[in-house]
C-alpha cells in the first residue's frame, strides 16, 4: 500500500487529489470529470492566497491551507516548494486535528520520486474517457 492508499484507508478521507505546479492532475480518488483540468490552477491559486496571507502577518510559510464548508473540510498541503499539492476533502466531523497531525507526518517523509507521472496515473477506463467526451460535447457551444 502507497501513501496515496494509506491516506485513503482512513475513514475520515473522502476525497485525496494530487496536482503539480504545471497544472496536471497527477491522481484522484474521485472520477475523472472534464472539469477536472481548472482544479490544479484553483489549487494553486488557493495556496497563493494562504501564503500571501500569512506573508501579511508575518506567520511564515505556508503548510496547510484549510478551507471549512458546511458539509466538509478541505485541506490543502503544498509540497516540496510548492511544486506538488495534496488536496483531502474531510468529512465535517472528523476530529481534524488528529488526522491532520498525523497527516502531516506522513507527508513529510515524500520525496520528488513519490509523485512521478508515470507510475501514478490510473489506469484507463474506456467508460469513463467515453463520458467525458459526451460531457465535453453537450457543453459546446453550437457552430453557427
């Protein structure tokens, strides 16, 4: 088991996205959607505004940005300078300092050669690739 699937395995996860700094969405434990292809630039533009944010009082870099809505939390962690972001969608009642305790320790251990793109892709799945397609087709616009 990765650290990928040992994020997973717990409970309390329901969501583990990873994107890059080129905008790639590297992995996802959710589907795949068309519009899954604006979610590495929000992440980064999330990290931007937690970073120039805690600039502004003088808290230091940033390692997690946390984003609370009424059904969930969103965690955001930049990785090795900002060039990798994990994203953990958490049910609302975890106990999230737990978790993000624990979290954290096992992200510091990863290195450059735990996110190569070749090794985590998923496989394809013809079903899911023909969908987004058929999406990508009824938003078009109509040629006139």
């Amino acid at each position: 088991m990765d650290w990928f699937e040992k994020l997973l395995a717990d409970p309390y996860i329901e969501v583990v996205m990873v994107a890059d700094n080129q905008g790639r969405l590297l992995r996802s434990s959710r589907g795949y959607s068309s519009d899954d292809d604006m979610l590495p630039s929000m992440l980064q533009a999330l990290e931007v505004l937690g970073q120039t944010l805690a600039d502004e009082f003088s808290c230091g870099v940033t390692q997690m940005v946390l984003l609370t809505t009424e059904k969930a939390h969103l965690l955001l962690f930049p990785l090795l300078q900002s060039t990798y972001y994990i994203l953990l969608v958490i049910e609302r009642s975890a106990p999230l300092a737990n978790i993000v305790v624990t979290v954290e320790s096992s992200l510091q251990e990863l290195t450059v050669d735990d996110f190569m793109l070749e090794e985590n892709l998923p496989p394809l799945n013809a079903d899911e690739l023909i969908e987004a397609v058929r999406e990508w087709l009824r938003r078009r616009p109509a040629s006139s």
